[in-house]
C-alpha cells in the first residue's frame, strides 16, 4: 500500500503543477540518457515517506523520440511500464498521456512532460524522478523539505514539501505541498510576508473550483499579492484540494502553496 500512495502522490502532484515543470536528465550512471538531452537541475524531495530524485532535461528531440527512448531502454534493463490509467480518475486521462511509469520491484521512475505551449523555443522538456517503492524506515507520515530555493523569498510554510521549482536572474517560481488547511496558510503567509517587508497589496476571495469535472474533488483557492520597496512582486496561489472517494489513499485534502516573484528593478 506504501507504494501505492507514493504512485498516487507524485500523480496528483503532477496533476496540479505540470505547467511549472522544466526538463533534463539526471546524473545516476545506471540510467541511460537520449542522446543530446541536456541536464539543467537536479533536487531529492521527500514525498509520501519515500526519498525521490528529481532531474530536470531539454532536448531538441520530439516527446515521443523521447518516450520511445525510455520504453525501448528501460524494458531492455528489466523495467516495467505501470499502466497510470488505473490509478488516476478517468476525467485527467489527457494528462497521464504526458507521463511515463516504470518500475523493477524495488524502485519506481516517473517521466513527465510539461505541456509544450508553455514553452516558446520549440524543445522538449522532461522530469524524471526515482526513488524507492517502499517507504524508508521511519519516514511515514514525514514532510521534510529536502531541497529549497536558493535565494529567500518567501517563508517555507512549516512541513511544506517542494515540487518544483524554476530560478533565474529576475524571477522565481516554486510549489510545495502540505498537509494543512487553507487557512492555516493563508495567515502564515500574511504574518510573514509582512516581516520581510512586503506589504499586502490585494487579497482575492475564496473560491470553490471544480478539479476538471473530477466527481467528488474540489479545491478551494485564493490569491495573496505583495509587494516591496523595489516594486517587486510576490504572488502566492494557494489551493486546498479535497479527496473524497476519487484517491482515499493520499488522505482528505492537500493544500498547494504556488509562489511567483518578480523583480521589477
């Protein structure tokens, strides 16, 4: 069951928060690599109690040259291809067709294609995560945070787990996940955005959204706005998503933090 929930953890995940991913390959000797695909971060994140590593890849080669890469090299090396329609709602099928699976018994690896309208330059981008089927000893039940961004931002809401996470000279934008109710994080973040010196700018109503037409799942969602002394930007998206009789195993509900920042000068 432990590796079950891992499964249905990194899925929902993805379900939430593909737009932000951006790709590469990871640096393990073991696994093979496509030829010209083009590594430009790697982070291990603790998630359902099991250590993933996550590496992020850009290629020039088309998403399926890159499926068929994975399903060629992998079953070669004794993997097998998990079948993700069975653990996901019928309603995001279009996105499990962005996503790949394969495990060896001991191990579980989870490709994922960021949808390539996000993207302007033509190349295809890739997340690959590898970890462990079963939990590791004394991990059931953790959220450590295990990679963060590196330049201080925003607070990491206490037990938050990162996702994902894109830097660069004049912006950043990172995810978590946790446990907590909406607004739990909500008054977190306006205590402590405060203390760093942003100052609230505006503050959107809550509002229930349906998780595309999925029975029995809703997220609440609500947009916090802030600014500083260098006219900068934070905006942090927040959503809490309810589980009822859809995915039992990954609990009641997780609440995702999205942080967007922009530097004006």
């Amino acid at each position: 069951m432990s590796g079950k929930r891992t499964l249905l953890a990194l899925i929902i995940i993805t379900l939430f928060q593909v737009s932000w991913l951006y790709a590469d390959w990871w640096g393990q000797a073991s696994t093979p690599v496509p030829y010209g695909a083009r590594k430009t971060i790697e982070e291990d994140r603790l998630i359902a109690g099991s250590k993933q590593h996550f590496t992020y890849y850009v290629t020039n080669e088309s998403g399926d040259a890159v499926k068929n890469f994975y399903r060629k090299q992998l079953v070669a090396s004794n993997w097998r291809e998990i079948n993700l329609g069975k653990n996901v709602p019928p309603a995001n099928a279009a996105v499990i067709d962005n996503m790949l699976a394969f495990d060896n018994g001991e191990e579980r690896i989870i490709i994922v294609f960021p949808p390539a309208q996000y993207f302007q330059d033509g190349k295809t981008r890739f997340t690959v995560s590898r970890g462990k089927i079963k939990e590791e000893p004394g991990a059931a039940g953790e959220t450590r945070l295990l990679a963060k961004p590196k330049k201080d931002i925003a607070p990491v809401y206490p037990a938050a787990v990162l996702i994902n996470l894109i830097e660069g000279p004049g912006g950043q934008s990172v995810n978590y996940y946790c446990k907590d109710g909406l607004a739990e994080v909500v008054l977190f973040y306006k205590n402590n955005m405060v203390l760093r010196g942003w100052k609230l700018e505006s503050e959107s109503p809550l509002a229930q959204v349906p998780m595309a037409g999925v029975k029995n799942t809703r997220a609440a969602v609500k947009e916090l706005v802030f600014s500083n002394n260098r006219n900068d930007t934070c905006k942090i998206g927040l959503s809490q998503v309810t589980f009822e009789k859809e995915l039992p195993d990954l609990g009641k509900s997780v609440t995702n933090i999205a942080v967007d920042y922009e530097a004006k000068h």
